[in-house]
C-alpha cells in the first residue's frame, strides 16, 4: 500500500515493472533518434559537403548501434540465465546508458552542426 502511494502506477510485479522500464527507456532511444533525423536534414547545408557528411554520420550511427547490440549481448550473457524479466531489466539498464549518453552527444553535435550550416537552416 505504502509503495502504491510512493509510486502511483507503478507495476508492484517484476513483468510489469520491467516491461514499464523497457517502455521508458525506448521514449530515451526515440529522442535520440529525432535528434539523428535532424542533423541528418541540416548537413545539406554545411560546405557543401552533404552526402559526404550524411555518409559519415551515417556510419557513425552504424556503429553506435553496432556497439549497443554488442554491449547489451555481452552484459546479457555475462548474467547467464535469468528470468525474462530479469533479462529485460538488464536491457533497459543497458539501453538507458548507452542511449542517454548518445542523446547528450547529438544535442551537443546538432548545436555544432547548426553553426556550421549557417543562416540557410532555422
């Protein structure tokens, strides 16, 4: 009752919370995912140099999501056999860091992007 009032819609139960947590972390990947859609538009207009720059960046996000699936398989199998709630708690915990980490670098990268695009984007 008291955990019910402390947290209010809070699963009480270890599939529920860890579903909820997977549902919450992918509201993280999502953001970080517009953010990536965005600078990808803005590129055309710095230098120039867009296909060169949107190929470059698009193997960057390659290999972010390369590295994630690597970390999340490696974290998985280092715990060994869990229940799949415990499983996707692992996930999420995983898919939090690496996806919060990567939203505050393409913010940071979208600024410098937009001062290098210039007054052609708003």
């Amino acid at each position: 009752m008291v955990e019910q009032e402390l947290n209010p819609g809070v699963s009480r139960n270890g599939f529920g919370l860890s579903v909820q947590e997977l549902y919450r972390v992918e509201k993280i990947h999502c953001e970080a995912i517009e953010i990536q859609n965005k600078i990808i538009e803005k590129l055309d207009f710095v230098r120039g140099e867009g296909e060169v720059l949107k190929g470059l960046f698009n193997h960057s996000i390659d290999a972010f999501n390369a590295y994630h699936e690597a970390e999340t398989n490696f974290r998985l199998e280092l715990h060994g056999l869990l229940s799949s709630s415990a499983m996707r708690n692992i996930e999420s915990e995983v898919t939090e860091a690496n996806w919060r980490f990567r939203s505050n670098y393409l913010n940071e990268l979208d600024e410098h992007v937009d001062f290098y695009a210039g007054p052609c984007e708003s």
